[in-house]
C-alpha cells in the first residue's frame, strides 16, 4: 500500500503572494550570505545591502537579528522538508525507498553543513532534543517509512534512531570541522549504512 505524503510542520500563516516573494526573497540572501560567511558574521545591514532594500525593510520584516536567524533557520528547514517530501526524484518521490534513503543522507549532510552554526545555536538540551523537536520528529517518520518500504527487517524505531544518530548536526559538523572529512566521504559513510540495512 503507497503511504500518503508526510505534511509538511507548521505551517506559517498565509501572507499576501507579493509580501511572502520579498521575505523569501531576504531569506534567500540571508542563506546566502550565511554560506559564505557565517551565521556569526551576517548582520541585518548585510542582508539590506546584499538584497539592495533599505534597512528598515528588513528590520519591519525581521524585528531585529535574533529574529532573523530564527525565520532563516525555518526557511532552511522548511525547505529541506519540501525537497524530501515532494521535490523531484530521488530525494522526492518516485525513486525506489533505497534510493530515497541515499539520498536524503547525501542531502542532510550537504544541509547541515550549510547551515551548521544556525542548528547548532538553535539545538535543544539533551532533556529536551527527542521530545520537543516536531522537525526530528518529521525525519524519523519519513526514514521510518522509507525502510520499511525497502524490506529492512528489524527494529525499525531502533535503525531509524541509528541512521539518524549518523546525521547529527554536531557530528557531521565535527567530522567536517574538526577531524577534517570531506562531505563526500561522510555522504559514502551514510551510503555504505544503508547499502548494509537494505541488502
């Protein structure tokens, strides 16, 4: 039986189609500008200057810096969450499960480098990070259902908290980092997991 689509969470209230392209628009910048320089090093005058709109503009839209990161950090996971959700095959639908599997690693971890210092600010205490996080609650959900739809025998509520535990913000940002691993060779980490968890 095909599973129906996993809802996206939270959906933000409607805005007007003009007001929602401009503040999609600032997000965009803004991630752009946290890519190159770091969420640390981007300021509201950045943005403005960046995206050629006053500062005021930004600051009415935003409220102040605080609130500008936090809209960027669920902008990038929003978008993420479309991507594996309903974008194109093979991180979206269409793709057999192993192949949505590999995928979704590849691209969380090219994610979570992107945009490492943002979820890292933003991460729960340990008390807190498995209860209180609907987000991880979405991904845990979707590799849930990608391995049972790929055959995968076993605890899958178990697997799916190991795979998971693989792509960790702070891991994948200490690999990289610190210890100095390229993101394809943790990408080919990832895949050699689930090579194992679907043969």
């Amino acid at each position: 039986m095909r599973a129906s689509p996993l809802p996206l969470l939270d959906q933000p209230r409607r805005e007007r189609a003009d007001a929602a392209r401009n503040r999609a628009r600032l997000l965009d910048v803004a991630a752009h500008l946290v890519a190159q320089h770091g969420a640390a090093n981007v300021t509201m005058d950045a943005v403005a200057a960046a995206a050629a709109v006053g500062k005021g503009t930004v600051y009415r839209r935003f409220g102040d810096r605080a609130g500008l990161m936090h809209a960027l950090l669920d902008h990038a996971g929003r978008t993420f969450q479309q991507a594996f959700i309903s974008g194109p095959a093979p991180l979206g639908p269409g793709a057999p499960p192993a192949e949505r599997l590999q995928a979704f690693g590849a691209a969380a971890v090219h994610h979570y480098l992107r945009y490492h210092d943002l979820y890292l600010a933003a991460e729960l205490p340990p008390d807190r990070r498995y209860t209180d996080d609907p987000p991880r609650a979405l991904l845990a959900r979707h590799v849930a259902g990608l391995l049972s739809a790929a055959g995968v025998d076993g605890d899958l509520e178990l697997l799916t908290e190991a795979l998971l535990a693989y792509l960790d913000t702070a891991l994948v940002t200490h690999l990289h980092t610190q210890r100095g691993m390229a993101a394809e060779r943790i990408i080919a980490g990832w895949s050699f997991l689930v090579d194992r968890l679907v043969a």
